[in-house]
C-alpha cells in the first residue's frame, strides 16, 4: 500500500498501557511506510503487565511511547482517542498551557481524521489476576478496532477524506484561521499563508497571539483571556505585520465554532487583504474623516507616507500644526490605520480644561473624592483602554499636569482621583500642538522628558499656504460636502479659483470649507464666482505665481460610466486619472469612486 506512504497516525490514552498496544499492533497491521505514534496524557510509565500480554499473542510490544507535549511541532493524518479521557482531552486542549514558551498542541493541528474508542480505563483496585483479565480484555478488543481500522481500506478512505477536505479549504481565496478556545491554531489554509507570510507548519498548533502579536482581533478578540469563550460574530479591520515587516490590511469575519451540541469550542476567522484597496482610499481622499488630509502636495506625500508606516506601531506621536491644518483628522487616521482601530478614539482638549479638574478628567474620580463627585466616574485614559487616547492642544498644560501626565506614560497606570487601587490601561497616545514645544523647552515652560515621551514620532502638517497646488483638489472634495447641505454646486470658475490660490488662508483647510459654504450661499447657480467669495478672498493679490490647476467640467449631463468606458479612457490618458476623467466628461471624484467600487467587487 505504497499510497499510504508518509501516513502519520497517534494513538492517545490516560497512561500511554492502552495506546502502546494499539501502536503496536497498527505498526504490525497498517500500511507499509505508515508512522505509528503512541502517547500518554499523563505518563508514559507501562504497566509490566502490558508486555507480557502482548507476548501471548507472539506480539513484541513496541515501548516508544511519548508524551504528548513531546510531540511538539508534529501534525498527524489520523488521531484515536482510545479512552474517554484522552478525548476529553483533545476537545479541551487542557493538558496544554497557553502561556508562549508552552509547546504547542499537536492534536488538532492541521484537522486530522479523529477517531474515538471510548475503552475503559484500567482498574485501580483488585490484584495481579484481576489486571491480566482486563489487559487481555483490552487487548483483543484493541486488536479488533485497528483491523477494522486498517483493513478494507477503511484508513485509506478516511485519509482520502481528510485530503479532499484540505483541498476545499487551500481553494478558497478568503484566509481561514481557526483555533481553540485555548487560541490553539488548528486551520491555516493556502490563502492565511499567502495574506499573512506565514508558513502553515510554523503556525499550526501555536497561541494566535503568539503568532500574531495582540490577535487578530484587537480589542474585539474574546480570548484576549485564554479558556474564555466567543459568543458572537465579530467583523471589524485590523492592520499585521509579515515576518518581513511588512504591513497589510484585513478584514477579519470572526465567529465561534460550536463543534460539540452547546459547548464552545473555538473560533473560526475569514481573512481578506484589503491592503491595496485601503491604500487607494486613503490616496484619493475617500476614506472617511479623511477630508482635511487630502492632497499631492511633496510635503502631504510626506505626511502620507509617514502615516503608511505609523500604524502598525503604538509608540506615541505628536502632531505639530497651526489651526486648521486637520491635527485631530491625522490623528483618526492614525488610529483607523492601526491595529486598535477596533477600540475606542477618545479625544481630549487640554487647553480647555482648567489645570484644577484636568486629573479628574483624564484619571476619573470616586464617589466623594470631592465635592459633587456623587458617583464613581472613568476617565479619559481608562475610557480609552485597547484604544486610542488624543491630547489635543498638549502645550497648554499647566506645569503641575505635565507632572502627573509624565507619571502615567511611563507606566501606564495611575490612581481615580480619591482612589487606592490602581489602574492599569493600555492606551496609545497621540498629542497635538498648534506651538512650538521645542521653544517651551528651551524656555522652561514645558518638561524636556515629558516632550520626547510624547515625540517618539512627529508629524508637522504644513498650513496651506505653503500647499496651494494642492487647494484645487481640496475644493472639489469640499464642494461634494458642501453640496450635501445646500443646493448643487459643481464648479468654481477660472477668476474664483485665482482668488482661492492667491489667499493666504491663515485659517487653513477649516476657513476653505468656511468660505466654500459662505459662497454657496450667495451663488443662485450651480458655479462659484469670484464675487460669492468672502470680501477678504476676493481682493487677495497673488502671493507666488499660481501653480498649473486642473478645473472640474462645467455642469451637464452626467454620464454612466462602465468599466469598458474608463478602461478605454485610462488607456488613452496613459493611465493618468486625471487626464482620464476630463475625457469621461466626469469629475476625478466620480471616477474615483468608480475605480473604488470596481476594486471592492473584484476582491468579493
């Protein structure tokens, strides 16, 4: 039976007697080639008794028995449960510690064929006479289940089933990570090899938060306690690293498998890469709250390639940036690009607390800690736990609140105002300032250690003035947003835009919105002029020689666009969307969305 070669077979029981024996007679009676395992939960001390009853029947006993923790690494075809224990012990994965340096569980890794004998375990009690009649029981009972097993085909048959099966799931396109309620890895199919970077036979067996450091998951995983159970279907996206430092994008479908009638017995998680489609979204400016970060600009492309990079880390960022300039807009999308994009985002701004309430705010307080503390109440650090934490206006805190601030990032815990016990969070901070806290430093006004533990990675988002190819873009987006809360408005004109280029926008994006909408106000038609525009705006001289600008089309019919449209159009713009649009008839919006839509389809 040359077809079963490299076939891996284990037997299990309580104390290695019962499954040495049926080791020993599969190695004798199954297919040349086959490698038969014997294991003990427990122990691998044979009874005495074991070896004499296998010579009655002229059977030499084969004594490599293991325990199971010495099978670390290996996956098996097919696995007999001889006694009830034993399977007990493989629904439950108990015998193994979820703890990183245990080794991890062989049993199921890889979803063999399982097969349960449900034989008694020996007697406790009784002598010499009473062992020998239940060893040899045993033994001939033993003996007809593996001819049964190995005779007629019956193994070849279930090892065919196994493969079939494996063929199922290495044909899906959607990455299948299953594990135990232990966080055992037991399914990692062709396509979680493919999205993750990560080898089947380096994974399967292991802790998933092992293999993928916080889980899946993030804050949504129900087994951030091993042992505690899912109890609902969980979609969120999340952001892993490859072994090569990689980032990619998922979406992750998570559900719990009810493998036995009512008992939890693990979960199930679907995995797409969304990598490229998110990477569009964020270029074009269609991920939401993501209006103020739209832009080509070379100092922007800065911004975003920091952002690209930033998110697969929690170190702290600080956000330096004058008003307008969308701080709290970068720091969401840190956030959404993170793995804790699943937690929550809780901002706060310092500069508008008073120094006296700013720790009950961040820290919380207990009942009677003060007056009109009538009950216990969180604060914005434990609010944020498994999330996101944003100091807007960090350079406004007062000398006495950097302190208590510095004391916190250092450990990460801290104490309710009025409270004993310790709290303990896991939160990333992100700050923003509109000031410049190198100077405060150097001036003594703001804590230098408090400084680089906010800085680990900065952001200077540039006012617009010093991006004003990028105003074009910027209005267009605002114009759709505009248009939502007043009547259409399409285009601004040729004159209005010099004006919009030549100003200086000390207010930056926020005051390009606010005089978009002023505009649209006044304009009794579907196109923005020069007059509709702030007083301020309209008398603006030209600061620096405006940059070449691309205008929207003028308002008419709008067309249908289908995929052999814009896939001619593309081909003549010679794959510039820019170009592509002015020959659809469109808006680089419209086509945008169009290409995004076409992307989500295909990766259905």
């Amino acid at each position: 039976m040359a077809e079963a070669s490299g076939l891996s077979v284990v037997f299990l029981c309580q104390h290695s007697n019962l499954s040495s024996i049926a080791a020993t007679f599969a190695a004798k009676l199954g297919p040349a080639g086959a490698h038969i395992r014997a294991a003990g939960v427990d122990s691998v001390d044979l009874d005495p008794l074991v070896p004499v009853i296998m010579q009655e029947v002229g059977v030499e006993l084969d004594r490599s028995v293991h325990r199971v923790a010495d099978l670390e690494g290996e996956s098996f075809d097919v696995v007999v449960t001889v006694t009830p224990s034993a399977r007990r012990y493989c629904l439950s994965s108990s015998g193994c510690s979820p703890d990183a340096r245990s080794p991890r569980t062989p049993v199921f890794a890889g979803l063999p064929i399982c097969v349960h004998w449900n034989l008694d375990e020996p007697p406790r009690k009784g002598g010499e006479q009473v062992q020998l009649r239940y060893y040899r029981a045993v033994r001939d009972k033993i003996l007809q289940n593996v001819e049964g097993l190995t005779g007629q085909g019956t193994l070849t048959a279930l090892i065919g089933q196994r493969r079939r099966w494996e063929q199922i799931t290495d044909s899906c396109h959607e990455g299948l990570i299953a594990h135990d309620v232990h966080r055992h890895i037991f399914l990692f199919n062709r396509a979680a090899e493919l999205i993750t970077g990560r080898a089947r036979d380096a994974v399967l067996g292991r802790d998933c938060h092992v293999i993928f450091p916080g889980g899946l998951c993030g804050a949504h995983c129900s087994y951030r306690s091993p042992g505690k159970p899912a109890t609902s279907l969980c979609t969120h996206d999340t952001i892993i690293a490859t072994p090569e430092g990689q980032r990619v994008h998922l979406k992750v479908n998570v559900e719990p498998l009810d493998l036995a009638a009512g008992e939890q017995w693990g979960s199930i998680a679907r995995i797409v890469d969304s990598t490229e489609l998110d990477r569009l979204c964020i270029e074009l400016g269609q991920e939401r709250g993501m209006m103020g970060m739209i832009g080509t600009s070379p100092r922007m492309v800065e911004v975003f390639d920091r952002l690209e990079h930033v998110g697969a880390t929690d170190y702290p960022v600080l956000i330096s940036g004058e008003s307008g300039t969308g701080k709290e807009l970068l720091a969401r999308a840190i956030h959404m690009g993170s793995r804790r994009r699943g937690g929550p985002f809780v901002p706060v701004n310092c500069g508008a607390l008073p120094d006296g309430i700013l720790a009950s705010e961040l820290f919380g307080h207990v009942r009677g800690a003060f007056t009109g503390a009538v009950r216990n109440r969180k604060g914005r650090f434990e609010l944020a736990d498994k999330g996101t934490l944003f100091l807007d206006e960090v350079g406004e805190l007062a000398p006495p609140s950097q302190v208590k601030l510095l004391r916190v990032l250092q450990e990460m815990t801290f104490h309710p105002v009025g409270g004993e016990r310790p709290v303990k969070v896991d939160v990333r901070v992100i700050s923003a300032t509109n000031r410049d806290l190198r100077t405060m430093v150097a001036e003594g006004r703001f804590r230098e250690d408090l400084y680089y533990r906010l800085c680990v990675v900065p952001f200077d988002l540039p006012p617009l003035r010093q991006r004003r190819e990028d105003i074009p873009l910027l209005v267009e987006h605002a114009l759709e947003r505009v248009s939502e809360c007043s009547h259409t408005v399409h285009r601004v004109d040729g004159d209005a835009m010099e004006a919009l280029l030549a100003y200086d926008w000390p207010g930056n994006v926020r005051e390009l919105l606010n005089a978009l909408q002023f505009a649209s106000v006044l304009s009794s038609s579907s196109e923005i002029k020069r007059r509709h525009l702030p007083p301020e705006v309209q008398t603006a001289a030209p600061a620096v020689p405006a940059p070449e600008v691309w205008l929207p089309p003028p308002p008419g019919p709008r067309r249908k666009l289908n995929r052999a449209a814009v896939e001619q159009a593309m081909e003549r713009a010679h794959g510039n969307k820019t170009e592509a649009a002015r020959i659809l008839g469109v808006g680089r919006a419209t086509l945008y969305r169009f290409i995004k839509a076409e992307l989500k389809a295909r990766s259905d």
